[in-house]
C-alpha cells in the first residue's frame, strides 16, 4: 500500500507572521488619543489605495474573455457567495454553546469574503488543473465581492456590520467602490506602470494590510474586547472552521462532477470555490465593522493558514494522482518511440 505523499514542510505564510506580528505590536503598543486619530486616517487612505489599484490592475479584457467559461464562473461564484453563507448562517446554531457572538459575526464575515486569485493559481497549477479557469474565476469573484460582500454583511450581520445606514453605505462607496472605479478608468495609463513594478507594489498593498490591522487591532485594545475571547473559544472556532474548510473542498470536488466538469475545470472548482480572500476581507472589515474589526477579522486570519496548509497537501495529492486518465495518457506519449506516436495519431 502506497503511503500517501506530504510535502516536507506544511507552508507557514511568511505574511501571516507579519500580521500576527502587527497584531502582537497594537497588543503592547497601541494607538490611542491623537495617534489613534493619524492611525485610523491612515488606515482609510489605505484601504481606498487599496481598491485603487484592484481596479487598475483588474484587465476588463480578460475578464470579458474569460466569460466564454460561464458555467465555471457560475459554480465558483454560488460556492463563494450561496453556499458559503449558507453554512455560515448554519453555524448561528453554535452561538453561545460554541462561539460567542463577536467570533460568530467573524465568521459568517468570513463566509462573505471573495475568493482568493494568486493562491488559487498557484494550487491549480501545481495540481495540473485548468489554470486559465482558475485565474477569471478568482477575478470574477474579487470583482463581484466588492460589491456582493458589504451588501451581504449589511443584510446578514445587521447593526454589527453597520446595517444600512446612510453613513456605511457611504463608506462603501467612498472607501470602496469609487476607487476601484477610478483605477479601472485609469488603467489605460497605468497598467504597463503597474505591470513593470509588480513586486515593488505587492509591498504595497501588504504594507496597506498591515497598517488597517494595526489600526483595527488598536481600536480593540482600546475597547477591550479582547477580554471577550478565551482559548477554549479559540479551540472551538478552529473545529468549526476545519468543519467548514472540508465540506466546501467535498461539495466543490463532487458537485463539479455531478455537474458534468472534467478534472482539470473541477482542481479549479475545486481550489478557487473554496477558499477565501484575507487581501480583500482585511479592508472590507475595517469600512464595515469599525471599532468591532479586530474581533471580526480573526476568523478569517485563521482560515487563510488553514486553507493555505490543507489546499498545499491536496494540490500536491492531485499532482499525483496515478488514476487521472490525462496524466496517464501524457506518460504513454513520452515513453513511446516518435514511430508509435505517428502511428497513433494516424489512427
């Protein structure tokens, strides 16, 4: 019996140290009085650049390509934004014998959030799977989240989200919406300047990040509601998000099939349908929760290792997955002398 195959070493996202060192930071050092004020000021122009530069970076031409796949696109996105709430709202059951209510709002937040592009890429691939798929769906799920995912917080979580209000609709548009139009527009200049300084601008956007949980962080430490979270709790919301990680990577796995999708568009499926977006949820809950972020973003914080952790085992089980036909057919070509192949493609 073949013993089954784990990469040497599980992947400990080096930015998710850089984050639970920020969060260290606002625990001992945090912001308060005027500082609080330049730190929350700051944090808004962050998240506004933020949005900036998903819109200028998003290829509106690419994306209208990629709508050739709609029914792909559609399964992600009923994954990321029905069946994910769905589970979330499920959970209310557990609160309070499991989750308190502020850890339980992180998590339907959670179930909320767009899905992830860059490691949903990077699974794909590395399981041989639909790669082009996988990079429209996760953009097609970046760019409906913005819209889709304060409006389902608003719904959903109600007065702890903001609810629909004057002011948090406000905040959206301005914090959110109007940047990420305003990149788009201005994408026609800017792509190729976006483009040449890729890694000087991913600096950005992960320094951005940090100063939101910074500010959002400080503002916990402030209120004190950190005095509301105890380690069981934290025990507890692990088990509920490792419940919720494995019955998304089932249903996307075997719903993609019984919905008629080979293998190579179900690994897609399969790795952009169900995992979630910190890059994208961080800012969305600091316009939408205010001074409650902090709470409401650890859940999320949590599931990114996790799925990090759980997707890297998988992708690396499905790369060598001896049963798939395409990868058996790929083998038979690359041993068989160049007569045999003329032969067969004769025939």
């Amino acid at each position: 019996m073949r013993r089954p195959h784990l990469p040497a070493r599980l992947p400990l996202d080096p930015y998710i140290l850089a984050l639970l060192g920020t969060v260290g930071l606002a625990a001992l050092l945090p912001a308060r009085g005027p500082a609080a004020t330049v730190a929350d000021g700051a944090s808004t122009a962050a998240v506004a650049l933020l949005f900036f530069l998903y819109g200028a970076r998003l290829s509106t031409r690419e994306a209208l390509e990629g709508l050739r796949h709609w029914r792909l696109h559609l399964t992600v996105l009923a994954c990321t934004f029905l069946l994910f709430p769905l589970l979330g709202l499920a959970a209310r059951s557990l609160v309070p014998g499991v989750l308190t209510q502020p850890l339980y709002s992180g998590l339907l937040f959670l179930c909320l959030v767009p899905s992830t592009v860059q490691s949903s890429i990077a699974f794909t691939s590395l399981a041989r799977g639909n790669v082009p798929a996988a990079i429209c769906a996760g953009s097609f799920s970046s760019l409906a989240g913005i819209l889709l995912t304060p409006l389902l917080a608003a719904g959903l979580l109600g007065s702890d989200a903001g609810g629909f209000s004057p002011d948090s609709l406000l905040k959206i548009v301005l914090q959110l919406l109007l940047p990420f139009l305003l990149g788009q527009l201005l994408r026609r200049w800017l792509g190729g300047f976006l483009v040449r300084h890729r890694p000087v601008l991913g600096y950005v956007d992960r320094g951005s990040i940090l100063l939101v949980v910074y500010a959002a962080f400080s503002a916990g430490m402030t209120a004190g509601i950190w005095h509301q979270v105890s380690l069981p709790r934290l025990g507890g919301l692990l088990v509920v998000e490792a419940v919720l990680l494995a019955v998304m990577l089932l249903v996307s796995w075997y719903g993609a099939k019984r919905l008629g999708f080979g293998r190579a568009d179900r690994i897609a499926i399969q790795f952009a349908g169900s995992k979630k977006s910190l890059a994208a949820g961080l800012p969305m809950a600091s316009v939408l929760f205010g001074a409650q972020a902090s709470l409401a973003v650890l859940p999320l914080m949590l599931f990114h290792q996790m799925q990090l952790m759980v997707c890297a085992v998988l992708a690396r089980r499905r790369a060598q997955d001896p049963a798939d036909p395409e990868r058996a057919a790929d083998r038979v070509a690359e041993v068989s002398p160049p007569s045999q192949q003329a032969t067969g493609q004769a025939r």
